[in-house]
C-alpha cells in the first residue's frame, strides 16, 4: 500500500509545529517552501495514477473501510488537490517579501503555522472519504483563516475575522447536524457506503432534512449569494498572501464538498428527482453572478473588488453544477480549475501593489501602470482571463458552460452567462484606465505613485508562472478537460 | 401525546437551537452572539449523545448481565466537536478582546460608527 495519499496531509501537518519551534522568520520560510513544493510534487503523481478514473484507497492505521477512517482519491479530488497545492506553492514562493512588509516580525512564526494548518484541513477535507473527518478538516481549516485574516494590518481585519468566525462556525454547525441525521438514517460515515445504504432506502423527511442542512452549510462556507456577507471583507482587510490563498483555494474546496455531498453521497436520483435542487441552485447562481458582478463595479478598492468578482465567479461554478448533466458539471469544474488560477494572479498582482504602494484604492493609483508595468500587465492578462477573452483560460470555462446551457436548449442562461461577462468587462476596465489612461496629477495630494518601483523578482517570477498559466490551459485544455470529463462522468455515475 | 413525549430528546434540541440562533441574530454584544453560538453548538451535541443512547442501555462493556448496550461512536465523535466548539470559542473570544483593544467597544451598534468614520 502507498503511503503516498496519506502523507499529502502529514506533512504539512508535522511542519506546523517545527514552525513554531524554528521560530525565525529567515528559518521558517524555506521549510514552508519546501513543504508547499513536496505537496504539490505528491499532488502531481497522485493526479497522474488517477487520471483516467482509477481510485486509490488508503485505510488510516491499516483498519478496513466502513469501520476505520479511509482517504479516497478518485479523478475530482486528485484535481482539487493539485488546485489547492498548486496555488499554495506559487502562493507561498511569492509570500516571503509580501508578509515581512505587512505583517509584524514578532507574529511571523505564527502566521506561517496558521498558515501551514489552513493547508492540512484544506488537503485533509480534500482526500478523506469519510464524512466526519471531513467536519473535522474543515474546521482546522476554518479556525486557521479566521486567525489569518485577524493578522491583517487594519483593525477592521479584526472585525472581518469575527463575522467570518460566526457565519463559518454556523456553517460548519449545520453540516455537523447533517451528518448526524445521515448517521441515524444509515449508521455509517464512509461516503460510498453512505451512498450504497441511502440509495437502498426510501427518502424520508430526516434524510431530506440532512441535505437541507448540508447544502445550507456548505454553500454557507463557499459564499453562494444569500450567504456572502463575510467574504468581501475578509477577503479585503486580511495580508494580501492569504486573500490570495483563500480566493484561490477554499471556496474550491468547499464546493468539492458539496458535490461531494451531492453526488457521491445523496446520488442524483434524491438531489434533481426527488428534493429539485437544482433549480434552488440555479437561482442562487445567477443571482450570485449579477449582484456580484454590479457590486464589483462600485468599488474603489480592488481587492474588494475582486472579492465581489470571486462572489460572481462562484456563482458561475455552480450554474455549471445546477444544470445538471455531464457537461454541465464538466463546465463547473473546469471553471473551478481556471478560476483559481485566474483569481489567485488576481489578487497576487493586488499583493503587489500593496507591497510598493501600501495602497489598493483605485483613486489613488493613477498612473500605475507606467511604474509598475509587469504587474499591471498581469493584471491585464488575468482580467482579460477573467472576461473570458478567448486565448485564456476563462474562454473555456464560458464556452463549455455555454454549451451546456445550450445542450438544455436554455437561451436564456446562454445570454445570462453573455451579460456577467460584459459586466466583468466593466469592472477589469475601470482598473486598466485608471493604470494606463488617467494622467497623474501632480496636484492630487492623495497620490502616492511618485517614487513607486516595479514589484521584486521574488514576487514576479510566481505571478507570472500563474499567468502563464493562465494563457497556456487556455491553449491546450487537453489536461483540464480529460480530467474535468472523468470527474463528472464519476460524479454522474456513468463510470 | 405519543408525538410530542415520545421523542423529547428532538425537542430539546430544536428549542436550544432555535435559542442559540436567535441570539446569535438578535444580540448586539460581540461576546453574547459568542454565547448564543455556543447554545447552539450544545444542542447539536446533544442530538448527537441521545441518538447514540438505547433505552435501558449500558455502556458497551461486555457483561453477561446485559443485553442492551447504547452505541459509543456518536459520543466519541461528539468529544471531537467539543473539543473544537471549545477552539472556537477561544479563538472568538481572543477576536473580541482584540476589537474593544482597537475600538473600545464590543457593541455592534458602536461599532458600525466607528466603521464608517474610518
């Protein structure tokens, strides 16, 4: 048996407290460096084994299944935990300079830590197959953000943290009560067994109910539009490294979390046939996609911004998962990949800015782009991505769910898709004018561009292997697209 | 009658969480929605304990003298959500003597003034 699945979760586990014992900023950073990298070099071949819809099992201290705890890994959590390693390792690459500029010295040690445990819960909920541990995994992750986000520079960091703190741990709450109601209905908590016993059963009412609460939870913790409130402002006052981190990998983990639910444990027959929610789904996708879109052209600071833009980019991912067939599905998660890598150059370059400039509202930042070029055309890129300029990633993510709407004969979602787009042109526009277009006025005393310097190479060189990233999964989809097919077909239960 | 008494274990359950919820909601006072989370976090554990109980149930001990054994996991399971509503709790309350240190105050209707000065 390879211990390979396993160690995913326990290396950065057993790094968290050599972080502390290390204690040394100059120390501590090449062993989180080196733990991010081994992680997605593991992540990599794991992806690999599994590539073609195999599963690899690992039983936890050797225990068979339904009785000990077991890590499943099939093609969409292979592909989810490439995403989050992925966006860890260039994340942490970039984050040595970015937080010694926005975090104190003293708190440096810690914030590595809680960084490193994000990570664990966010890989732990990622690989486990059973649905237990995976409450357990996310709220390792859970209370790692709030810490994180409370390490932000402003005070308003600490207020953001709290709110976070009481909607998440409602939303952890809730699928903590869902999973107690599928443990009295069926007496296990391992995910193909849940799904075998549930399936053999008729639907009562407490199994509905548990669905009710999971969805609510889950969608809770990824900020599906009613349940949004929390996430643009922790997404804006937290160190720029973790809204990177965050944007990138947590709202994906969770919404594998609920298809996990959805599928693999409820089974399409109860979510579309029997309880119709998809159609719930659906409205709350597109009511995600324009109330964020519109609330993301208001904005003067960009990484509010963009955490509105992440609220409409969410609400993409599960219009694809709400229409409710292979293509439909595949749509979403080819999103979930090109979002995060989209999002994560996003916010990277906004990290950027914040390093030389120390600001992110627009109004002070005209001109920016002739100081620092290579962020702004990063910048540039990414949002281009963003709009879904074909060339880059987001084009596929808008042509497969296109087609999807268009495979239901539904125009209208087709033209809805269309329509967020044009608004995101709106808003990655404001930025580009305000970078190259606006003339800096001498006069204007809250301009802080004077002096300004192109961002380091330190923080470039992983910028731009994301952008890169960007161009070139938008090239040759070949990867993502195999990988997003044999997922959904999984998901679907054609395989 | 039977409805009502014959599951109050549920009972109990809905009416704690509806409580806590309702703080958690209505109350201005930082530390109180805390409070009221916590209310809410019981219940659940609750709901977890009772559905693990058999009537007459001991505990699974292999003995001769019994035959009914009330099932361990959900009580296990639910000292691991113990041990992280009590996380939370700490961390929340670390959370709120940080904000009345920058904001000196910990009421929400404070607070939102302070917000829109900055």
């Amino acid at each position: 048996m390879s211990h390979l699945l396993v160690l995913l979760v326990i290396i950065p586990l057993v790094a968290t407290p050599l972080c502390i014992l290390l204690h040394r900023q100059s120390l501590i950073w090449p062993v989180v460096f080196t733990v991010s990298w081994l992680c997605f070099y593991i992540a990599c071949r794991l992806v690999i084994m599994v590539q073609d819809g195999g599963e690899l099992v690992y039983f936890l201290g050797n225990w068979a299944a339904p009785w000990g705890i077991e890590y499943r890994l099939d093609t969409l959590n292979a592909l989810v935990a490439v995403i989050v390693s992925g966006v860890n390792a260039l994340v942490i690459t970039f984050a040595r300079a970015s937080v010694i500029r926005e975090i104190s010295a003293d708190r440096i040690y810690l914030f590595y830590s809680a960084y490193l445990l994000n990570l664990t819960g966010l890989l732990g909920v990622t690989i486990t197959g059973d649905v237990f541990n995976m409450f357990v995994f996310i709220e390792i992750s859970s209370l790692s953000s709030y810490a994180m986000i409370s390490l932000g520079k402003h005070r308003q960091a600490l207020l953001a943290a709290y709110r976070y703190l009481i909607m998440g741990t409602i939303g952890a709450t809730f699928i903590l009560i869902g999973v107690g109601l599928l443990y009295v209905m069926t007496g296990t908590l391992n995910i193909p067994d849940l799904h075998a016993r549930l399936n053999a059963m008729e639907t009562t009412r407490t199994i509905i109910t548990a669905m009710a609460f999971l969805t609510v939870g889950i969608t809770l913790k990824f900020a599906l539009f009613p349940l949004h409130s929390w996430l643009p402002n922790a997404y804006t006052y937290a160190p720029s490294v973790v809204s990177a981190f965050l944007a990138g990998t947590t709202t994906k983990v969770f919404i594998y979390v609920l298809l996990r639910f959805l599928f693999s444990v409820f089974g399409t027959g109860n979510v579309f046939d029997i309880v119709s929610l998809d159609n719930v789904l659906l409205i709350c996708a597109l009511l995600a996609i324009f109330s964020g879109s519109l609330a993301a052209i208001y904005q003067n600071n960009i990484k509010k911004m963009l955490a509105y833009s992440s609220i409409a980019q969410i609400g993409y991912i599960v219009l694809g998962i709400s229409i409710g067939s292979v293509a439909g599905l595949m749509a979403g998660i080819i999103h979930l990949f090109n979002h995060a890598v989209m999002k994560t150059a996003l916010f990277l370059c906004a990290a950027c800015i914040v390093y030389r400039t120390d600001t992110v509202n627009l109004n002070s930042l005209r001109g920016i782009g002739r100081k620092m070029p290579w962020t702004m055309a990063a910048f540039l890129v990414a949002g281009l991505s963003m709009i879904g300029v074909p060339l880059t990633v987001g084009f596929i993510s808008k042509w497969y769910l296109i087609l999807a709407a268009l495979n239901r004969d539904s125009w209208l979602l087709a033209i809805a898709v269309l329509v967020g787009s044009l608004i995101t042109i709106i808003y990655v526009w404001r930025v580009v004018e305000t970078a190259w277009f606006t003339r800096k006025d001498g006069g204007q005393a809250d301009n802080v561009i004077g002096k300004v310097k192109e961002a380091p190479l330190s923080m470039l060189i992983p910028l731009w292997f994301l952008v890169i990233a960007n161009i070139y999964f938008g090239i040759d989809t070949d990867v993502t697209v195999n990988l997003a097919r044999h997922s959904a077909e999984l998901l679907m239960g054609l395989k | 009658m039977q409805y009502l008494t014959g599951q109050y274990n549920y009972w109990v359950v809905i009416i704690l969480m509806m409580i806590g919820f309702y703080i958690v909601i209505s109350h201005g006072n930082l530390v109180k929605k805390l409070i009221g989370l916590n209310i809410f976090q019981v219940s659940v554990f609750i709901l977890y304990i009772s559905m693990g109980y058999a009537k007459a149930g001991t505990a699974p001990i292999y003995s001769a003298e019994y035959t009914v054994y009330a099932s361990p996991l959900p009580h296990v399971l639910i000292l691991t959500a113990i041990v992280v509503g009590v996380a939370t709790t700490a961390l929340g309350l670390a959370l709120v003597v940080r904000i009345h240190r920058a904001f000196g105050t910990i009421e929400e209707s404070q607070l939102r003034h302070v917000e829109d000065d900055s």
